[in-house]
C-alpha cells in the first residue's frame, strides 16, 4: 500500500503491476531525455548573438525536426498498445470470483449452484481499529481471497450505480457497471495484503466502500474454500 509523502508507485503484487511500473519508467526516461534536449537548445539560442534573419528554408532540419518526433512517438506508442493488450488478457484462469458493487460495499461470490460462497465486505469504522490492527477508512471485515501462483479472474458487476473494482499495487481498475459484467485477469506473484478503493464516484458514501484482497497460497486458499 501506500505511504505518507510517496511519491513512487505502490510494491508490485501481480506481474501486470510490474509492467505497468517498467512502462512509466520507459516513459519517464523519454520525457527527460526529450525536455533537457529542449531546455538545452533554448538556452544555447537565447545566449547566442547569431541570428539565420535571411535563411529561408533547411529541409534537412525540416525533415529531422519532423522524424524524429514521430520515431519517438513510436517508441512511447509500442510498449503502451503492448501493456494494453496485456491488461486485456484474461487467459486460462484457474479461480473466478465475482465481486458486485452496492451503495455503499462490496459483495463477492466464489462458485455457483450448491456450491456458491457469497459475503459481504463492509469497511471497519475506527472504533472497530482496537491497538492499530488495520488502516483507517481501508480495513474491511471481509477480505477477498485468491491464491497466488496460478492465473485467477474477477468478474465484476454492480447492484445499483456505477462503481469501479480497483486495486494500485496489482495494476488493475475495472468498471462495476448495473446489467453488465467485466472481467479481468490477474496473476499474483507473492502472499500479502493489499487495498483499493471505489474509484468512480457513486454517491454520499464513495469514500468509504475500501477493497481488501488477500493473497493466499493455493492450499491455503482451498482450506478457506470449504471451510
């Protein structure tokens, strides 16, 4: 999770959250390299006494000052179509689980029929936070559970208005949206805790629907199953 004064990304859980970090260092390295190119001519032409008053035309830098923006567009553009396709793929999920937006939490299911398991995640009040033990307007009573190590997908949905599935450290944000199901496909990497919010705003109470994912090794995860 995040921190007081952080400035960098959130720990990456889920192999998407690292993608998504490598993409904004790519893109971060470009940036700089293109402004201190800029800031270095601006200041070599504003220091300059000489003047091109009866140059009419360079075709030359013409030609370079058009290509090599558009190479660098390209470079920019590759990786990110690539990272779009990527947060697409669902793949062969081992685990689904549905996770339904209400006013003002949430409610997951896991499997169907006589074997459906279904609760609700509600958001601790401070009273509720005795010694420390949670985060304050992040906590819930129920966390999610999936296993790590294997390829899982969530289903999500809503019961009444638009709300949004979303969780930093693993990368991923979906739309909970009334008569229609999203999906998504994630691959958690280690065991941990992690929490989101409902990231599209959805009334009074927005602020206080937090999503708490809990990451379980897969024996773990099929104990808590069935018990």
């Amino acid at each position: 999770m995040s921190f007081w004064g952080q400035l960098g990304f959130q720990d990456s859980f889920s192999d998407l959250g690292f993608e998504l970090v490598f993409f904004h260092d790519h893109a971060m390295f470009v940036l700089v390299l293109v402004s201190s190119f800029v800031g270095y001519m601006m200041v070599c032409l504003l220091s300059s006494g000489l003047s091109s008053r009866f140059v009419m035309e360079a075709q030359g830098l013409e030609a370079a000052w058009t290509m090599v923006p558009g190479l660098l567009l390209l470079v920019l553009a590759i990786p990110s179509v690539r990272l779009l396709y990527l947060l697409d793929e669902v793949g062969g999920p081992v685990v689904s689980m549905k996770a339904v937006g209400h006013q003002w939490y949430w409610s997951y299911e896991f499997g169907d029929g006589a074997n459906l398991i279904s609760f609700d995640s509600y958001m601790m009040s401070s009273d509720d936070l005795v010694g420390g033990d949670g985060y304050r307007l992040l906590e819930v009573d129920n966390r999610c559970v999936l296993p790590y190590g294997v390829d899982s997908r969530v289903l999500v949905s809503s019961a009444d208005v638009i709300h949004a599935w979303a969780l930093p450290s693993i990368g991923v944000k979906v739309d909970a949206v009334p008569g229609r199901i999203n999906q998504l496909g994630m691959h958690l990497m280690s065991s941990g805790v992690m929490y989101g919010q409902c990231s599209e705003i959805c009334g009074v109470n927005h602020s206080f629907m937090p999503i708490g994912l809990e990451s379980v090794s897969p024996e773990v995860f099929y104990y808590w199953l069935i018990s």
